[in-house]
C-alpha cells in the first residue's frame, strides 16, 4: 500500500520535474532570443547615430560632434561588452581556432591600441620574440582579449610605458607562449587581485570606477582564453605597475 502510494508520488515527481525542465529550456531559448534581439535593437539606432555624426563631421569638424561620435563608439563598445559576457555566461559563446602568424595579431592590436596609448600620453613600446610564428588561436575573440588588456593599461597608466611582450615560455610544466601586457601604471593591491576577473568588479580608488566600464572586460577575457585553451595571469605591486599574462600552450606549428 505504502509502496503503491511512494511510486505514485514519485510519478508525479517526475512529472513535474518535466515540466520543470521542459519550462527551463523554454526560458533558456527565451533568454537566447531576447539576447539577440536586443543585440539588434541597440545596435542598429547607435549604428545610425555614429554612421550620421560622422557624415556631419565630414562637412563640420565641430567638438560637439566629436562627441556625439566618441561617446557613440564607446556606448557600442559597453553593449558588445554585455552581451557577448551574457553570451559567455550562458555557455553560448563558441571559438573558432585556426592558425594566424604572430606578427599580424601584434600588428593589428598595436595599430588599434596606438591612439588610446597616445591620449594617456604613454608610450607604446612592442617586443616579438614570435616574429614569423603561427599561433592557434580564435583570431577575433584573442584579439578582443588582447584589446582588453591593452585599454586597461592604456585606461589606468598615464605619462607612462605600455608593452606587449611575447614570448616563449612554460606554463604548468608544458611548453606555452605568453602575450604580455605591462603598464607603468597605479598597480593593483594584494588583496584585490582575487577579485579582478569577477563580473563588474572594479577595485582600487573611487577614481578607477570614475575612469568608466563595466568591470566585465577582465572577466570575459578570462573566459575567452579559457576557451581557446590558455588562461590569464596577473602580477602586480601598487606604485610598480601591473602586467597580464595571456598564457596560450604552444601549437605544434608555432
Ligand atoms: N592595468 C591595470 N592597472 C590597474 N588596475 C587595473 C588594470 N587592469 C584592470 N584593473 C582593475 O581591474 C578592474 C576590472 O577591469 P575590467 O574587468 O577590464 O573592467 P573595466 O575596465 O570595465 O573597469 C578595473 O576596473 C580596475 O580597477
Ligand atoms: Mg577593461
């Protein structure tokens, strides 16, 4: 009787833990959707804004309008930033590796980076020891790391140097290559370090909030190496600077 009444309660147990599972993937695909779409609709009208702003510029080189461009690209960066970390934090967010030689991914970021470098007054200083190499990796998304890195240093170092530095190394006893990043910059407590690569911490002085972000960058990074298959080290002394680490092991081809 006892037994009869138990496998009936569990039935409807299990009843309901379908329905329950059948209402998550529901809201899991919602989530997707809705991920999308606001992808679109914020994208589309700030694309329109800057696309606009900067045809103005072109008759009008006003100050205003060069806000309106600015504040228009940094507004897309924080968007990016938001979804493609909801992306990551949903387990969507996928990589392509294919081989890229070494040289053109130090090129391209240290091109992008050049300006921001320059507007702290830093100087950008670049050291390949991979000249001629190949890397695997996900060209976009270890790019978009590398610009991560690279905007902090510039972000939070001012009057001062900014390197990236890639070599070859050893990382957890096997053969890797490191992508470092270093700034002369304010440096980074003891005690904050742990927390750096949590989603929307920033740490340090009320002034490093005041910089602006989002506190997701360092987060996302980590996530994004830890797909292609590296990971993202920090050392760093207050007053003595900071340097990021992108660890990546080594490719056969590289
Ligand atoms: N190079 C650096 N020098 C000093 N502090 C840094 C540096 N890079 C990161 N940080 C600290 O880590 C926090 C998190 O960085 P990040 O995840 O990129 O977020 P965001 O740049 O949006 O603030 C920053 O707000 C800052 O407090
Ligand atoms: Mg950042």
């Amino acid at each position: 009787m006892q037994l009869r009444q138990t496998r009936g309660e569990l039935l409807v147990k299990q009843e309901e833990l379908g329905a329950a599972l059948q209402a998550a993937h529901t809201a899991g695909r919602a989530k997707s959707e809705f991920r999308a779409n606001m992808s679109h609709e914020l994208r589309t009208p700030l694309n329109a804004v800057i696309g606009y702003s900067e045809m103005l510029l072109e008759d009008e080189p006003k100050p205003e309008l060069r806000y309106i461009e600015s504040s228009g690209y940094h507004l897309l960066e924080l968007i990016t930033t938001i979804l493609d970390f909801s992306k990551a934090d949903a387990g969507k967010l996928q990589v392509t590796m294919k081989p890229v030689a070494a040289d053109l991914i130090v090129g391209d970021v240290s091109a992008t980076i050049a300006p921001l470098a320059a507007k702290g007054g830093n100087r950008l200083k670049v050291r390949n020891a991979l000249a001629s190499a190949t890397v695997q990796v996900d060209p976009l998304r270890f790019k978009q790391s590398l610009l991560n890195l690279l905007s902090n240093a510039c972000k939070f170092t001012d009057y001062g140097t900014v390197t990236i530095d890639v070599h070859r190394g050893e990382r957890r006893g096997a053969p890797a290559v490191a992508w470092q990043v270093k700034d002369t910059g304010p440096g980074i407590a003891a005690e904050d370090l742990r927390r750096l690569f949590k989603p929307f911490s920033q740490v340090g002085e009320p002034s490093t909030q005041q910089i602006g972000g989002t506190g997701l960058g360092l987060a996302l990074s980590a996530e994004l190496c830890r797909l292609m298959g590296g990971e993202i080290a920090v050392e760093s002394e207050v007053g003595a600077g900071s340097t990021f680490t992108i660890w990546l092991p080594e490719s056969p081809e590289s």
